[in-house]
C-alpha cells in the first residue's frame, strides 16, 4: 500500500465538522459529503449523493493523488503541449472549473477544497508565497540571500526568482502585499549577516 503525506480521512472529517459548526447543511453538501464518505468507506446517512457528487469526489481524488506523486497539482498549460498528457490537463481544467465557479460549490465542497493540500484558490499567489518560503528557509540556513549556485538546482531556482522580484520591486511593480513580504525577506537577510 502506497504511503500518502497527507491524510484523507483527517482532511474529510476536518470538512465535515468546519460544515456542522457551520450550521444546517444545504442539501448540496449532504450529497458530497455522503458522496465522499461513501468513496473512504465510511458510514454514511441515508443520502444517496448522485452520481454528480461522486465523480466530484473521484476527480478531487485523482487531482491529489497526482499532487502526491508528482509534488505538484496537475497542470492546464506547458510550454510544450506534447509533454502534457491529456488527463493531466483535464485534471488541471477541473482545478480551474472549481475556482471560475466557486459561487455554485456547495459549502462543502468549499471547505473540503480549502484543506486540499493539493489545491489553491489562486495558484499563481501559492506558488509566489512558496518561492518567498524557499527564499527564507535559504536566508535561515545559510545567513546569507540565495545565489546562482550551480551546485545547488533548488537554490539556483530560488536566486532566480529572488532576481525577477528584485527586478519588480524596482520597477513598482510588486502587488503591496508581495512588496511587504518581499521587504521583510530582505531585512530578513541584512539582520542574518
């Protein structure tokens, strides 16, 4: 049996109780929820989900098993189209149906996809705050801001973006909220020496 970093059934009952403390459930919600239940072998009310709910929970469950085995959710769009495989993109096209539509999720399936660890509202924001993340981890560890270190790939990568935003910041053209954040890496850094 394959060894997940992440719990399923801790993430569906985490969903399940944020939707009780919520109030009444809209039958919507009944129909995931039992629909995931049924899909993690639990028991579940006397609410037949539909078939609707059920491929929900199959698709969400195939987008965190790629998460898990690839690291990463799966991608819509790459450079070269050829190294996408056609359910990959299906995968990542059910991730952007999920945020276009968010208004007709029920409240279930919102908050079972806000503890996703596979899945971001706003993808490009998540993987701007894991490069911050990197960056500072680096900064910590080393007492110094990331290089172009060609012995080291990930914080090759990590210079590499440390110099794009440097670039932005310069130019103004940082969101406030990146800004800030991006000034305190770099305070971060000077106090580290």
């Amino acid at each position: 049996m394959v060894q997940h970093p992440y719990d399923r059934r801790a993430i569906h009952f985490d969903a399940a109780t944020a939707l009780a403390e919520e109030g009444e459930a809209d039958d919507a919600s009944i129909r995931y929820l039992s629909a995931e239940a049924k899909d993690l072998g639990l028991p579940a009310n006397n609410t037949r989900p539909g078939a609707r709910a059920e491929i929900w929970v199959e698709r969400l469950y195939s987008y965190e098993l790629h998460w898990v085995a690839e690291g990463r959710a799966p991608r819509e769009h790459t450079r070269d189209l050829s190294t996408l495989p056609g359910w990959e993109r299906r995968l990542g096209e059910w991730a952007r149906y999920q945020r276009r539509f968010d208004r007709e999720l029920s409240k279930f399936q919102r908050l079972r996809l806000d503890r996703s660890p596979a899945f971001d509202w706003d993808p490009n924001e998540a993987a701007w705050d894991r490069a911050l993340n990197a960056a500072i981890q680096i900064v910590v560890r080393e007492q110094r801001l990331p290089y172009l270190n060609g012995n080291d790939r990930s914080e090759f990568v990590v210079a590499r973006w440390l110099g794009r935003q440097l670039r932005l910041r310069k130019a103004g053209a940082l969101s406030k909220r990146r800004e800030t954040l991006f000034d305190a890496l770099l305070s971060l850094a000077r106090s580290a020496r």
